[in-house]
C-alpha cells in the first residue's frame, strides 16, 4: 500500500505535469490553429448565453479560491488577522456558491450538447471525455467543500495544502496526502486527469484568450467620401458626376 500511495501522491502529480507541458508544445508545434473553442454558437446561441457566462465566470471564481487555499499556508492569513473559523466560513460560503454556478453552468451546456441536434454533431469524443470529467471534478470539489464546511473534521490546510506545496520543493509529503479523506483524494485525482487530457482537448483555447485586446488601441473608421479631396469628390460623387462624360460623347459624333 505503501508504494500505492508514493506512486499517486509522489510520482503521478510530475507525470501529470510532464503530459500537460509536453502536450501543450505539441499542439502549439502542429496544431497552432487548433488553439480554439471551435464554437458553436451559430447552431444554438440561447441556451449558451446563459450557460457560458455561469460557467466561467463560476469556474474563474474556484480556480481563485483554490489559488488561495493551496498556496497561502495557515500563518499568513492568521497574520492578516483572518481567524480560521471565518476563513472556513468564507470559504464554505464563496467558494460553495462559486461551485455550483459553474456547476449549474456546465449543467446547461451538456444539455444543450445533448438536445440541440447541430451542436451534438459538432461534438467530438474529446468534448464528451472532458465535459464528463469536469462534471465529476466539479460535484467531488462540492462535496469536499460542503463536508468540511460543514462538520469541520478536516481542515484541509493542514493536510492536502502542504501535500501540494510539497510538490514544488520536489518532496512530496505522501503522508499528509495519505491522511486526506477519500472525497479529497478523488478530487485530487480527478483534477490530475483533467490537466493530462487539457492539451489534447479544446480546454487548450484557454491559452489563446485574447488579453491583449484589453489594452489595444481603438480603430479609427472614416467613410471613403471623406477622405477623397474636393475636388476629386465633386467630379466622382453626386447626381450630375455623369454630365460632362455624356457631352463629350456628343461632340465627338
């Protein structure tokens, strides 16, 4: 059981990462086009005006939160002055409601993949692999979050937390991994599959969001008629520009 453990708490996590790097430059070497969503809202925009928008935003709010929860160790946010029962509270609260929007997001997705019949034409394997993985991922971080919220028996700053930064000093703590509730360990598993399958699905478009659109200048439109002199706008422009043509032609007859 031993080397069970070490294998999937202190080898896979550097497989997983070494599958997601080495991956992510592939697809850039022969599939630079591919970067994209390969949307599909000209089949069916409703129901993805609603769902889209719940599920990133949902999703961009528990990427954070993690962020949060498993870099920032207890003694920072104890100096802050941020007690744990309100940083669980909060994290419980936030973190629960961010959940199940993305949640509730992806919900209406998948049945929009499933009952609009161009859209589940367009849907590639890999789209129903990673949408069936993101649920999962999504309903265990819930039920993660909801349980030790709710009863307080984990405090999983003190166990999963320091299995993660462990990883980047490269000394795995297997044993606070090992100690971690199963709910804990299925949600670690599953999110190390989500980010083995992210290079060769279309959740690599993430690494084409268009930022610097944000800071781009604006485009400064002119209408041609404008632009064009006087002189030359008199001659090419207006009910008489054909006169003096016609004239001419008289003349030489």
């Amino acid at each position: 059981m031993t080397h069970v453990n070490t294998a999937l708490w202190g080898v896979l996590p550097y497989l997983v990462l070494a599958v997601f790097l080495g991956g992510t430059a592939w697809r850039y070497r022969y599939d630079r086009f591919g970067f994209t969503t390969r949307s599909s809202q000209l089949y069916e925009s409703r129901l993805l005006r609603v769902g889209g928008p719940l599920f990133h935003y949902g999703l961009f709010l528990v990427i954070g939160g993690h962020v949060v929860g498993l870099l920032v160790p207890e003694w920072f946010t104890e100096d802050l002055r941020v007690s744990e029962r309100l940083y669980h509270l909060n994290a419980l609260v936030a973190g629960g409601a961010a959940g199940v929007a993305a949640l509730a997001g992806l919900t209406v997705l998948l049945w929009r993949r499933l009952r609009v019949r161009a859209v589940r034409a367009a849907t590639s394997r890999s789209d129903v692999a990673v949408h069936a993985l993101l649920l999962v991922v999504l309903l265990a971080g819930l039920t993660a979050t909801t349980s030790s919220g709710l009863s307080g028996s984990y405090d999983y700053r003190l166990g999963v937390s320091v299995w993660f930064r462990s990883l980047f000093a490269l000394d795995p703590d297997v044993a606070a991994m090992r100690a971690a509730p199963a709910v804990y360990q299925v949600h670690a598993l599953l999110a190390m599959a989500l980010f083995a399958l992210w290079p060769f699905s279309r959740l690599v478009h993430a690494f084409a969001a268009p930022l610097g659109y944000l800071a781009r200048p604006y485009v400064v439109y002119r209408s041609r008629a404008r632009s064009l002199p006087p002189a030359r706008a008199a001659t090419t422009t207006g009910p008489g520009s054909a006169a003096p043509h016609r004239s001419a032609r008289r003349r030489a007859r």
